[in-house]
C-alpha cells in the first residue's frame, strides 16, 4: 500500500510540471529512491511502468537512485529530481 500511495504522488507531480511546461509527453524522469521508501530501482521501474501507463510519462526513460542514508530528509519516499519533455 505505501508503494502505491508514493506512487500515486509521484505521478501527480510529474503530470503537473508537465501540463505546466505545456509538454506533449514525458520522456525522462530523474528520482532518488528513499531508503526506507521499500524500493529498488528495478521494482520502481515495474511500478512506474504500470502507473505511467495512459499518462504523459508513458514509455518515458527512468533514471532512479536508491539513497542508503535512513537518517536523510525523504528516506521514506521518492523524491523527482527532473522531467525531461516534448512539447
């Protein structure tokens, strides 16, 4: 469930510095992975994938860090670093 949740935030954000650029699409997203936020970079992508699908983010490259430091501001979440966009 909090995966979903982190999820759900992170595409509303990236949907919303999109519509603000006036992109067309998303073509790469830059994210730090918390380290508490229970992901890897690979098991983001699976998710991202899944919930990029319909959005502008669709298809979009990834870039995901995973911090190590639990004490960091944000260790329990994924921080967007940067989208890259068409417009």
């Amino acid at each position: 469930m909090h995966e979903r949740v982190l999820m759900d935030d992170l595409m509303r954000e990236i949907d919303s510095r999109a519509r603000a650029e006036g992109a067309t699409r998303v073509t790469r997203i830059t994210v730090k992975l918390g380290a508490l936020s229970h992901f890897t970079p690979g098991h983001f992508l699976e998710h991202f994938e899944d919930a990029s699908r319909g959005t502008l983010a669709e298809g979009a490259e990834v870039e995901a860090e995973l911090r190590t430091d639990p004490t960091e501001e944000g260790a329990q979440g994924v921080i967007l670093e940067s989208i890259d966009v068409e417009v």
